[in-house]
C-alpha cells in the first residue's frame, strides 16, 4: 500500500488525492538549473491519510466491550465511504472501498456479513450524522469513514453505543476510546526501518525533515524508533518549505553527518516533495550513499520515475508483503475489472478482521479486547494487528532501489511475535 495523501478537511480544505504531476517531479529534477532563481515554494501533499492538525478529540482508554454476537446470525457492518459530496475521485474511491469489502466478504466462510453501506460526502457533521443512523439501523461495528476529522466526529456520535470504529485513517491523534486507525503510521514504518538499519550496523542516523507537520509527525516518529531500538540520533535537521529552504539545509545536513559520525540519514520527504532535490543535492556535497546509508519514510518506488533518480539508488523504504499485495491486487482485477484504489485494501483488512473475531469462540468478538488480539490478522497486503492505544502494526518488508529496480532486502514477517500493545 502506497503512502497515501488524506484529504483531512480539518486543515486543507478542498485538498483531493492526486498522484504526482511531471510540472512537480519535473521542479526537482531541474533543481539545480533553477537555484540562483527566485525560489518557488514546495507544494507538499498532507501525509498519509490526515496528517494535518486537528484537535484531539481521541477518548482515552481504549475501547467499547462490543455488542453480542450470536453464532450463525448475520453480522451487521456499516460501511462509511465518501460518496456523495460532488467530488469524482471522492466518488471512485468509495466504491473502491465498497468493492473490496464485498470481495473480502466472499472470502469468509461460515461467517455472514450483513454490509450497509452508508455515504459521508467526505464531510464530519454527515459522517457522524450517518454513524449515528446506522448504530439505530442495528450496526454493530463500523468501518470507515476516511478522512481523519469525520473518523473523530463518528468515534464521537457512536461512543454511548458501545460500537467500535475501524477508520481508514493514520492519524494517530484520533486513534484511542472506541477509534482504531487502519491507515499505515510513521510509527509503524520508522520502526521497522530503524531496527532494520542498526542490524546492519547503520546506528547513528541523523533525522532530516520538512518544517510542517507531517515533517515534525516523521520526525517524531523516527526518534522514538531511535530510541527504543538503542540506536543513536545523531542529529535533526529540518528546512523550510521551499526550493531555496531545501537547499540552504544541504550544508547543514553534510556537517551534521561529520560533527555526529553519523553512518545513515532518515529523511521524511516523500518522492512529489522534497525527496529528488535532497537526494540529487547530498551526494554533490559529500554525504554519498556508498558510505552513508539513505533512508525514506515514505514509499520511494510511488511514482515508478522516482526508480531512475540516481539519488535513490541504494536508498531503503518499506513497504507492504509484496506477494500479498500483487495477490490482492489480481483478485481485485479479476471481480471488477480494474485496478483498486491504493488504499482500498483497508477496507479488505477490516473485514477480514471482522470475520476471523466473528467465526472464533469470543462472547464478544467485536470488542476491543479481541480486536486488539496479539496475533493480529491477514489482510490485503500483509499481517497486521491493532493495538491497545488505538493505533496499528502492519508487517513490512524492508526495500532499495537497484539499477532503476525494487529490490528486498528483508522480507515481510507472515506473523507477530509476542502479545500486541
């Protein structure tokens, strides 16, 4: 699953999914022919699935007790996507998400899913209006909705329900109370990433990162990683949102790599931002890859141009079981005809959580309790579990790019080891 872009409307309204336009790819590329210009500002895409700030509005402890689920009755699962607000990317995802939540549903056995499928026009007052009526229509958990301010309001309007919510989601900020988060986190990622790089003796990173939030958020994350793998921050540098900002952070970059003996950098910037400039710049000021290892935050092989840059070759990145994803992807294809959206395998997972708690022995499969079971699930593209706090862990394989190709170099763990968190 690629990192997706969320249009949390708590912060940029208006902001739609879109891949990487050449006019942007192109700016970096051109870096260096443009930098006695008047520097242009970066247009950044929000992280993942609603990065943006919003207020906190996670309700604490974890998790409702579920309602009861008898064996051999149907399950009733709302589905919330965002469909009609007047947005036609809007519209196509939604009815991504509802596909692959049907082609997940043919997939149980002995398990009877009861979908509705409810419509939130990408909005947080229709989103809670919608929840609201479909817990009175008998749900007894959602899914959905996607944008992080609607997945806050929903947790919200359902929490005297005791129904729980799967958002879509990676904001951390709204994960905890009744809300779980599906969406890929830094956490997740920085982590995995982290613990790969000191196993192969790469331990002293300095952490680079855009002065926004989805910069700080990454940033956060990495050190944390840092931290709990023993490794050792060397430094953190960041820069401001511009061409001439990048730039004029190179410098700053080079001598926090030598004052820190440092032997990697862990950048946060993703490929339709900042990442072709950094990586094109380093190299010429003497960080070079051969003995300073790169590492992204971000999926680098997300627009397939990025795979020629000769900045990333060399580079690590994570990203999900590629074979489950390559799998999920043909049956997806194979039902409808074309490919799925890059992030309905979300709703595929949630599902599939779904129906392997439903078809075991639990009183109440649905609460959060067995939701936050430590061996976890097998969804569209990988493992994954959900964890006490609201937030996820997905399985990933660790990646680099070489002559132009992904190569793995770690492979995706198939199962957890020890208890979830």
């Amino acid at each position: 699953m690629t990192s997706i872009i969320d249009q949390n409307r708590c912060a940029t309204k208006g902001a739609h999914l879109k891949g990487v336009t050449a006019p942007m790819f192109a700016l970096f590329q051109s870096a260096r022919k443009s930098m006695l210009r008047v520097s242009r500002v970066i247009t950044l895409p929000i992280f993942a699935l609603g990065l943006a700030a919003c207020d906190d509005l996670s309700l604490g402890s974890i998790g409702n007790s579920g309602p009861s689920v008898k064996k051999g009755e149907p399950v009733a699962v709302a589905l919330l996507v965002p469909r009609g607000g007047g947005s036609a990317s809007d519209d196509l995802l939604a009815q991504s998400l509802e596909n692959a939540a049907r082609l997940a549903i043919r997939d149980l056995e002995g398990v009877d899913i009861n979908l509705r499928v409810y419509g939130t026009a990408g909005n947080a007052g229709t989103a809670a209006t919608q929840a609201k009526q479909a817990v009175s229509d008998g749900a007894q958990i959602i899914l959905g909705p996607l944008y992080a301010e609607a997945a806050n309001a929903v947790g919200v309007a359902v929490a005297g329900s005791n129904v729980n919510v799967l958002a879509f989601s990676n904001n951390p900020t709204i994960a905890g109370g009744n809300v779980f988060v599906l969406g890929p986190t830094f956490d997740n990622t920085a982590n995995r990433l982290v613990s790969y790089a000191k196993s192969q003796g790469k331990d002293r990173i300095v952490v680079v990162s855009a002065q926004d939030v989805a910069g700080q958020l990454g940033r956060n994350a990495i050190q944390n990683a840092i931290s709990r793998s023993g490794a050792t921050l060397a430094a953190s540098v960041d820069y401001p949102l511009s061409q001439e900002g990048v730039v004029a952070a190179i410098p700053r970059i080079k001598a926090a790599v030598d004052n820190g003996g440092a032997n990697a950098v862990f950048m946060t910037s993703n490929t339709a931002s900042a990442l072709p400039l950094i990586t094109q710049l380093l190299p010429e000021a003497g960080v070079r890859p051969a003995t300073t290892q790169y590492i992204g935050l971000t999926r680098w092989d997300i627009p397939a141009q990025t795979l020629a840059l000769p900045g990333v070759q060399g580079g690590w990145f994570a990203l999900p079981d590629p074979a489950r994803a390559n799998a999920f992807r043909a049956k997806y294809e194979g039902a409808y005809g074309k490919a799925p959206h890059p992030i309905a395998g979300l709703s595929f997972d949630g599902i599939a959580a779904v129906g392997a708690l439903v078809s075991g022995s639990r009183s109440n499969p649905l609460g959060a309790g067995a939701l936050t079971q430590g061996a976890g699930f097998q969804g569209a593209t990988g493992i994954f579990r959900l964890r006490s706090d609201g937030t996820n862990e997905r399985g990933l394989a660790v990646a680099s790019i070489r002559e132009n190709k992904v190569v793995i170099l770690d492979q995706a763990p198939r199962g957890f080891s020890g208890g979830g968190s």
